[in-house]
C-alpha cells in the first residue's frame, strides 16, 4: 500500500510544493521534503539527519569546543560572514517568537548580557546572580552546555573576549577593580587583579576589539572615572596605555577596523582616538542635540554609527561624516594641533530617530548593518529595530503584544537569523528574523 500525503489542504504543508503540480505527495517523496525543510530552518538538530555520529565524551568542555568547532555559521576564520546576505527590505519586519534561548535554565536576576558567538551556534547570558551560562542555540531546544559561578561578581558585562571563530575565552567584569577571564576549552577561570598603575575602583563597563581588526593582540578598553579609558591587552592581562576626554565616559566602541576607538559621554561629544598613533584624539564629533551620549555603537562595516542620547534619540550618522574615516583625509592627524588634542566638529544626522523617550542604554547593529536594535531598560517593552539604510524604524514589530518586559541587552546572531533579548526577569526571549538564514543561509 502507497501513502500519500495531499499538501495542498493545509496551509503550512504548501511551503513543500515545488510546483503547481505537487498535489499529492509521494511519502517518501512527503518525508525527504519535510527533513530538507526542517533542517533549512533548524539546522543543528539532530533527528533530520540519519547516520551521524552523536558519540560525546559528555564533558562540558568537550562539548564547547565541539561547539567551538562546529557552528552553524557560515563564517571565516577572521569572523566576517562567508556568505553574502539578502537585502533587507524594509517597512515590516517578520519575527516569530521561538524557545527563549535560555530556557533550559533562566537567570534569577536582571540578564545584564547576553551574546552569540561568531560560530552562530554557542550563546551566554550573565547577570547579578554572579553565573555565566553558555547554550547551545538551535532554535528548537537551546541546551545549556556548561555554567560557571563567581562568587565575589555580580556580573554587568560578558563578551567573547574577541569573538572569532578560533576564540575561546570569556571576559567578564563587575563593580571591582579585577575581572575575570573564562578559557572555554580549558575551563579554566582566571582572575586578573587590579590595573597596574592605575586607581580605577570599578571595571564595570568594557569593550572590546574584534577579530579581522586586530589579529595578534586585541584591546580591551574599560570605561572608568572622570572620562578616564584604561586600554588592557589581553594577552598580557596589562594596561598598554590609557586616553583621557573631557567629562564622564558613558560609552564606547571600536571602529570597524579596529584602528579607532570612539568614546562618548556627559559632554555631548565623540572622541576619535587613533590607535595607530600613540592614541591621539584626532577628532572630536558634537552629536547634534545631545547633552549627554548613553550609547554608541558603530556597524561592522563602517557605513553608520549610531548615539543615543539621556533623552531618549537616537542620531544615526553616515560613517564618512566623520572626517578621520574619509579616505581622501588620509593625511588628517598631521592637522590636528596636539596641544589642544581635538579638532571639535558638529555633523548633522542622517536621521534622528524619537521612539524611545527614555534614556538610551544599548544599541547594537548586526552583522551586515542592514538593522540597528535600540533599547531602554527604564520603561516597559522599549525596544525598536531600525532598517538601514533608509533609517526607518519598523512599525509592525515588536507589537503591544510582544512580551518583552524591561529589556536589558540585546544581540543578534552572526548572520542575523536570530534576535536575543534579555529582560529584567532574567529571560533571554529569542526570535526568528524570517528574512535572514540563522545558521548562515538565506531562507527560501
């Protein structure tokens, strides 16, 4: 007896068809359709794949470096897309809200981060219940692969420490003078102590260069007091030299080249510190009706760079308005007077974006630029999603509906397949962008 399967009756099984003429299906022909599907659109799980070897030693170290190795997306070692992705089109966004990518076990406290490796499949959270917990993201299970509890930190910031493809480190921080560093092969927890030379109190707040832009020793750049910015090489553990602006450091963030360090704060400016060059300022950008900067963030390719601002705007800006990029500038940092350390420069936006009318706390582009997540965690259900470049911010999503509770942190998978957000409640909600592959390929 043959069985088949009519795949026109019911709405979901038309996405099977190839043509007008698939009607009834074959079960054979019904079941290879149904595995190609499920595994284009899950596609590091397991049942969909006959044969493979699933053999594990079942240490937790074992498993992240099998994660390590063996993610869903398709990057290159220097952890830039290998694939070129759609263009995003812009007005509506489609999401479908999939298992929170923590579920296997939430936090009990304020997420205050939470990140997607460059591989696409490993992810961590960490908060004030002083744990780090990594998983593995599928979008159908998301199971937890190890956890590590620091006593003396309630974690504020997590991050792979470099984020490429060969990474293998955690770096974590807090309200003290030390941080920590997580070797994830080794699983090895090393404590590095206080900042030679320097009186900073708290390392709560860091970011760091990623991988394509500095090779062989990345830097890490602390947020401290009085606009004082500790840079720390992290294969030394060592401070390998400071800069200094004018008022308070709020934020920070490495140009995509990791040539440039942008910082910003209570004085309503951008500082341009060419790293290159013994870490001069070479520019100093006014956001344009800030009084204090919140958030900063660049895209990976340069093309924007986006402040948020105590009153709830958001200016986004073309990478080039900044004169120090231009490439016909080339010769820029032999005008600037190092006597004064800045040239002051006031650009106007591309856009000025007003959905948030609370202070700005997280920005982050994802990897093609193409959308900007924006967020305030002082009132309920604030978070928007820009499409770039026509700046516009996307009126169907997240709707009224849309739980998302006081958001803290957000990321987006490497190849934007995926948007994580983490909440007050300790939750990080996960969902699907149906426009973008999540392990690397475009959606049919």
């Amino acid at each position: 007896m043959t069985t088949t399967v009519n795949v026109t009756r019911v709405a979901r099984l038309r996405k099977l068809r190839t043509g007008e003429a698939d009607v009834n299906l074959d079960g054979n022909v019904y079941q290879a359709r149904v595995r190609k599907q499920h595994k284009r659109i899950h596609q590091r799980t397991d049942w969909a794949t006959v044969g493979e070897d699933q053999k594990g030693d079942g240490k937790e170290t074992t498993a992240l470096t099998h994660l390590l190795k063996e993610g869903g997306a398709l990057v290159d070692e220097d952890g830039g897309l290998a694939s070129e992705g759609r263009t995003l089109p812009q007005g509506s966004l489609e999401a479908t809200r999939v298992r929170d990518a923590n579920a296997a076990e939430p936090s009990n406290a304020v997420l205050r981060s939470v990140e997607f490796h460059a591989n696409g499949a490993l992810f961590l959270t960490a908060g004030l219940d002083k744990t780090l917990r990594l998983f593995d993201i599928d979008g159908t299970n998301n199971p937890k692969t190890s956890s590590v509890f620091f006593d003396d930190l309630p974690i504020h910031k997590a991050t792979f420490s470099n984020n490429g493809m060969r990474d293998a480190t955690v770096l974590l921080s807090g309200r003290r003078k030390y941080f920590y560093v997580y070797d994830l092969h080794k699983g090895a927890v090393e404590r590095v102590a206080p900042l030679i030379g320097r009186g900073e109190k708290s390392l709560e707040s860091f970011v760091c260069q990623r991988q394509g832009a500095v090779h062989n020793d990345p830097i890490v750049a602390f947020l401290g007091a009085d606009g004082h910015v500790p840079l720390v090489s992290l294969r030394s553990k060592s401070c390998v030299g400071s800069v200094k602006m004018n008022g308070t450091c709020r934020s920070a963030s490495f140009s995509g080249d990791g040539n440039y360090l942008l910082t910003a704060g209570g004085d309503g400016g951008t500082y341009l510190w060419d790293l290159r060059n013994q870490n001069r300022c070479v520019e100093r950008v006014v956001d344009d009706g800030a009084l204090t900067v919140t958030a900063l963030a660049n895209s990976p390719s340069g093309a924007h760079c986006a402040m948020g601002s105590d009153a709830g705007v958001v200016n986004v800006y073309k990478g080039d308005a900044f004169k120090t990029f231009r490439k016909d500038n080339a010769d820029v940092n032999k005008n600037i007077d190092q006597n004064t350390m800045q040239r002051s420069t006031r650009i106007t936006p591309e856009k000025a974006l007003m959905s948030l009318t609370t202070s700005v706390d997280n920005l982050s582009f994802n990897g093609d630029g193409q959308m900007l997540a924006m967020s305030s965690r002082l009132k309920r259900d604030a978070l928007r999603i820009v499409h770039l470049p026509s700046c516009t911010v996307f009126s169907n999503w997240p709707s009224s509906k849309t739980p998302l509770h006081y958001v803290w942190c957000t990321a987006f998978s490497p190849t934007g397949g995926y948007l994580a957000v983490g909440n007050a409640r300790g939750r990080a909600l996960l969902y699907r962008i149906h426009a973008y592959g999540t392990g690397g390929k475009e959606e049919e």
